[in-house]
C-alpha cells in the first residue's frame, strides 16, 4: 500500500509525507517520555507527600483545639501517633496544652454567661465551672445540677470569692493564670449560702444570677438555658396545642383586643414556657437598683424553707406577680414545682428522658431533665463542631458525624474532651 502510494503522489510529495510521519512519531515519543517522567515523579515523592500530609494533619489538629502552634516535640507526639492510627490520642495530646483551658475552653463557654452572648466576657464562676469540669472529665450533665463552683488556688494571692462580686475571676484573668493547673473544684453551698438542694450548677452560679435574673420576670433564666444548652430558642419550639392553665397573669389573652394573637403567638410559647419557669420561682437577684443600676455588685438571693415575701405571701419571690392584674384569672405562682408540657405535641422530638417523671420542684430538678434530653447531648456536639470546624454542620457526612459522636458522647459518660477529640479528627483534614 505505501509503495502503491508513492507511485501515485510525487516522490518529493512522498519523501515530505515520510519526514512529516517521522517528526510526528519522534514528537509523541518525546511527549510520552516527558509524561512518563512526570508520573515516575509523582511516584518518587508518594511516601514524602504522605508524612507531610500526616505532619500538616498533627499541626491542624493541634491549631484547632489548643488555638495555638505547637512545639516542635509536640508535633512529633501527634505525628506518630497519627501515623499510628491513634488520633484520639492524638487529640489527647493536643488537649494538654494550657492554651486549649485558657483560650479554646473559654471563648466556647464565655458566650452563655452573658445575654450579650459576648465572646469577650470576663471569666466568672460559670464559665470557670464549665473549664474545670472538662478538664476534670466531669459529666458534662453535671453543669447544670451539680453544688460544684471553680475557683482559683487558695495559695495563689488572689482576692477570696465574693458573691457581691467578680473580682476573684477578673484576677485570675489579669495574671494569665494557667487554668489547666489553677482551678480548683469546691462546694457552691459553701460559697453563696444556698442549700445543697438548691444549687443546680451554672444555673446557680453568680454570673448567671446576674445576667438571667436581673429584674424581669425570671423567664430569661430558662430562654437562655434552652439556647445555651439545648441549642434552640423558644421561637421554633411554639406550640399552641398545649393547655393555658399555668400560664401566669402578667400575660393578656386578648393583647390589643384581638384574642387570636394570644391564640396563636402568647400561648405557644407561655404554654410550656411558664410551668417550666415555675423552677426559678424562689430565686432572684440581689442588689442596690438605686445605687448600682448595672448590677455590678449583687448576689444570687434564695427563699429558703420558713421565709415569707411581704408581696406574694409565700416563698415566691415578688416579681412572679409583676402585672398580676393583667389577666386576674390567670396563674398565681404558689411554689417551686415544674412540669414539663414539652414532653406532649410536637417537642417530644427533643428527646426527654422517658425515666424521668417530666416535673419536680426547684431547679436542681429541672437541670437534671434538660441534661438528660437527646437535645443536650446533640447540643454540646453542635457547639463542638462550629467551635474546631470554624463552620456550622453542613452536609450529609457532618450530619452523620455529629450523629455518631452525639451517640458516643452519651455512651461514654458525658466527657467532653472525648467529643473535642472526635470533631477534631474530623476536621482536621479540611
């Protein structure tokens, strides 16, 4: 065929086609050849690429939970342990650093101490707790029932706890003190005079006395719960399926004249809201509006068992009837005793305890439902997640993720540092 086609076409046209042919052929064997290399290349450098890609994976892990560079011993640590295949241990080691206590720890606890929910709170009695009792590998359900408080180390010079103030904290701040060392665990009825039955944790620290009891009617106390450590606030879980019969007097039902708006707005949040509030009905918070309208010196205050207020009559503190004419018939708080109307209608799906009876009196009772809610646990993974991820869950492999560490945190004994470990793995690839 080739001699039959260069009998037809010009032997110059011929002796062309054969260069052209030739210089084609030395060109694909030049390009393979160069393509060849590149992949030997990529081949060569397989096993380095691959302790750097473990190496980068130490240094991100270790950025994410501790907010700090590493030491170079450090890296090392977690590199073999990575390499190992033992990244939670890998975590661990990440943990033991002071800055994942004075940095990570206290910006993820600062915001629910303040209605503001302020990254930049000072360090008070709550999210000191909050630090020691992860340090501590404490359950975490304990933050809002235990009669526990954190303070600084009595040797340290430091100004002694006062319930009139936060300077104790404030001074713990100023001296950089290393919280992973300097924290220690003590009674809060010994601090603040409440009875032991009383305390309910955080709830009953003084910060959040401050920020939640100030004034009002003690309803915020509960808002900023369900928002802090149930991760929702009382907008998506309305429901105007439940009875009206505990809600308080201070609520119109027929705001502006039209009872529909409280039909359909006021009950499906008053409805579960008030029984629950119900709780808090002997607290309050203590001080000199006159003099200190901030509230900055003031303590948690307790009507203990044989103590009568001069407005309601009973234990209930006054300000469970502010605008008790509004709606005479409503009702008139009589006592500490809760119940749970959420676990009826649509909020079941926040996944109460069913070996809880939904109801008690006074608020180390109602810690203990709320912590013991599917809510709580997915909650305080949620938080996790947004605080080493640097992004809220997004897709269906986060989704999955915050699923399988919700189950492990609970299986687990409710130990915190276990759900930075496992977020942190996950995370620690992006």
């Amino acid at each position: 065929m080739k001699v039959l086609l260069c009998n037809v076409i010009s032997p110059s046209v011929c002796k062309s086609t054969k260069t052209f042919f030739l210089q084609t052929t030395k060109l694909l064997l030049k390009k393979r050849t160069l393509l060849i290399s590149a992949i030997c290349s990529v081949f060569l450098f397989t096993t380095p690429f691959t302790f750097a890609g473990t190496l980068e994976q130490a240094k991100r892990l270790h950025d994410r939970i501790a907010g700090v560079p590493a030491s170079a011993e450090t890296l090392s640590e977690m590199e073999a342990l990575l390499v190992d295949g033992k990244p939670i241990e890998a975590a661990y080691v990440a943990m033991e650093s002071k800055h994942f206590y004075n940095t990570t720890l206290k910006l993820f606890s600062t915001p629910w101490t303040n209605k503001e929910q302020d990254i930049f709170f000072p360090l008070n009695d709550y999210s000191a707790t909050i630090i020691g009792m992860v340090r501590d590998d404490i359950d975490f359900r304990q933050i809002l029932q235990a009669n526990m408080t954190y303070v600084g180390k009595s040797d340290l010079g430091l100004p002694a706890y006062n319930n009139n103030n936060n300077d104790h904290y404030v001074a713990i701040e100023d001296r950089a003190l290393d919280l992973s060392t300097d924290l220690v665990q003590v009674t809060q009825s010994g601090l603040n005079g409440l009875p032991a039955t009383a305390t309910a944790g955080v709830l009953t620290s003084r910060a959040a006395a401050k920020a939640f009891f100030y004034l009002g009617t003690n309803r915020a106390m509960l808002r900023f719960t369900l928002m802090n450590h149930l991760c929702t606030d009382l907008e998506p879980i309305k429901d105007n399926t439940l009875p009206p019969d505990r809600i308080r007097q201070d609520v119109s039902r027929s705001p502006g004249g039209d009872s529909r708006l409280f039909i359909n707005n006021c009950l499906a949040c008053h409805s579960g809201m008030d029984p629950l509030a119900q709780a808090f009905a002997y607290y309050d918070y203590d001080f000199n509006a006159d003099n200190d309208p901030a509230a900055e010196s003031g303590n948690i205050a307790y009507n203990q068992d044989g103590t009568t207020d001069s407005v309601t009559g009973s234990r209930v503190q006054a300000k469970y009837f502010n605008n008790n004419t509004t709606f005479p018939f409503g009702f008139a708080t009589p006592n500490d005793q809760w119940s749970n109307y959420w676990r009826h209608g649509d909020n079941r799906s926040l996944g109460w305890d069913p070996a809880l009876s939904g109801q008690g009196s006074g608020m180390k009772s109602l810690g203990e439902e709320l912590a013991n809610s599917q809510a709580f646990a997915q909650c305080q993974v949620k938080k996790v997640f947004n605080n080493v991820c640097l992004r809220d869950a997004e897709s269906n492999a986060d989704l999955n993720q915050i699923s399988t560490t919700t189950a492990s945190f609970k299986e687990g004994g409710y130990q915190l540092k276990q759900v930075f470990a496992e977020i942190g793995n996950y995370c620690m690839g992006e």
